[in-house]
C-alpha cells in the first residue's frame, strides 16, 4: 500500500485509466488499483514513481540502471 498526496493521486488515477489499469478513486478514499499482470505493476510503479519523486531523484536511478547493464 502506497500513500499519494490527494492531488497526486487523480494524477496516478487518470494517467493509469489512460494506460487500460483498471483503478478506483473517490473523494477522500485511497486511490485502488488492480494490477493483475507484472506489466500492469511495472506500469503502476513507474506511474508513482513520476509524481513522487524529484527529477534528481528519477535521474540518479535511471543512471543506476545503466550501471547494471
């Protein structure tokens, strides 16, 4: 279970819609998504991933990846 700021979370929820993950988000509920295939998750994971974390952040890991190839 993640925690999403409010405003990040109908972020998460419309961007997952537009990728076909089905999801749930009502007023003042946690944003429910059903992630059945591990390329949903991935999916979920990278959607989270962009509104939480800072650009730094996101750089500094990509350039981890690239080490480990």
């Amino acid at each position: 279970m993640l925690e999403i700021d409010s405003a990040d979370r109908w972020q998460v929820y419309f961007r997952l819609c537009e990728l076909g993950i089905p999801c749930r988000c009502s007023s003042h509920q946690p944003l429910q998504v059903e992630a059945s295939t591990p390329q949903s998750a991935i999916q979920v994971w990278s959607v989270v991933m962009q509104v939480s974390k800072s650009r730094i952040e996101l750089a500094d890991w990509l350039d981890n990846c690239w080490l480990l190839v």
